[in-house]
C-alpha cells in the first residue's frame, strides 16, 4: 500500500514540471482543509477559496490520484496504527529537501511511547481524562504511538486524553491533524512557534468538535480554580 501511495503523488510531478515537495505539501493540504471544512462552519468560506486555488493547479486526473492516496492512507490507518504519512515523507526523499524535517522512525517512536506511558496510565487510574502536549509534532507519530500504548493498555484514547499539538511548519501541522483526525483523537492542532508562543491557526479534529471538547475542557478547568 505505501508503494501505490509512493507512485499516485510521484504521477502528480506532471513528467518533473513539479518538486516533489510541492506535491506532497499540496496533498495534505488539500486533505486537511477538506477534513477541517466538514466540522468547523468558521472560516469555511476563506478555506474553501483556498482549497480551490490550490486544485486549481492541478488536472481531475491528478486531484484523482490525491484522493485515491488519501483513501489509501485512511485503510492502512484503519489497519493499524503507525505514523504513515510520516514514512511516506521520508520515503519520497524529502527529508534531505526539508531543512532538517525528518520523522522519527515509528517503531522508535513506540519505543519511546513505552517509556513515557506508565505515569499517564496513573493519572488515568484517578482522573475521567488528560491532556497531552506536543510542542513539535511533525507528522504526530509520538502522539499515535502514546494513543496506541493506551488503547493497549485498556483505555480509550477517543475519550480518555486530549492533545494539544504545535508545530511551526504548515505541512506538519497538515499530517498531524489528518492523522489524529482519521484516528478519532480529540486534539488542537497548533500551526505556532511554541519557542515565542505566536499562534498563526488552529486546527481543531473532528473529534474535538464532535466529542465537546470545549465544554469538557472548560468544565475542568473550573473544578481546578474552585480547588
């Protein structure tokens, strides 16, 4: 699967008239900003002029290919989860072309999930929910692979954490929100410089929306100034 997703946005190159990173920055836009306009009503106008300028470059065939590519990306995550947009970036060979952008291997980020989780399997032991955060998600592997230790573990990350995720760069903020998005994950995904604290947009999931994670939030954060 990750070959055929590999080939689709290797065609979107249109015979070398594109950069390989500007196809895959424009699929997951295209991807994020069709996710996005489905729950959030605000803002939906000024992101669909966007979604369509961006299309726009490209011919039916090949915004066929991108949506045949996401598809992909929705079963293998249906299958298992992993980190696939992040080895799919690096197996296009845009690391080297990214400024020093790489993924961390998800095997390594499940490694490092082991050692991080026995403390949030404590806190979730007393406490109806938690909150995570990723100051620099990238692609959101750490994030899938500690959601992966939890259901593992019994619990429900659907329900049981929220995520509140950063990353300067647009593209990461893209596939951390596509990813955690087709995975159920409640979090806000952050396009800021956690270093300065600016904030340029937020990406709220589906779950986010869907599951109240305002008022859940808002709820404890009442209990916590009451106590």
């Amino acid at each position: 699967m990750g070959n055929r997703m590999k080939k689709l946005l290797q065609q979107n190159r249109a015979g070398g008239q594109r950069r390989m990173t500007q196809v895959f920055k424009d699929f997951c836009e295209l991807s994020a900003l069709s996710m996005r306009n489905a729950v959030q009503p605000e803002g939906r106008d000024d992101r669909e002029a966007r979604y369509l300028a961006i299309a726009s470059g490209y011919t039916t065939d090949e915004m066929n290919r991108f949506a045949e590519c996401m598809s992909k990306v929705v079963l293998a995550l249906e299958a298992k989860m992993g980190d696939v947009l992040g080895d799919l970036y690096m197996s296009l060979d845009l690391g080297n072309e990214a400024i020093g952008q790489f993924f961390t291997p998800y095997d390594v980020s499940r490694t490092m999930a082991a050692m991080t989780v026995d403390p949030i399997l404590g806190e979730l032991a007393t406490k109806p929910f938690i909150t995570m955060h990723e100051p620099a998600s990238g692609s959101g592997g750490m994030v899938i692979a500690l959601a992966e230790k939890l259901r593992d573990a019994g619990f429900n990350y659907q329900r049981q954490i929220h995520v509140q995720a950063t990353d300067i760069d647009p593209t990461a903020v893209h596939m951390t929100y596509i990813q955690l998005s087709l995975l159920g994950i409640p979090a806000q995904v952050t396009h800021g410089n956690t270093l300065s604290a600016e904030t340029f947009d937020v990406w709220p999931t589906p779950a986010h929306v869907l599951g109240g994670w305002e008022t859940r939030l808002a709820i404890r954060d009442a209990f916590e100034r009451i106590a």
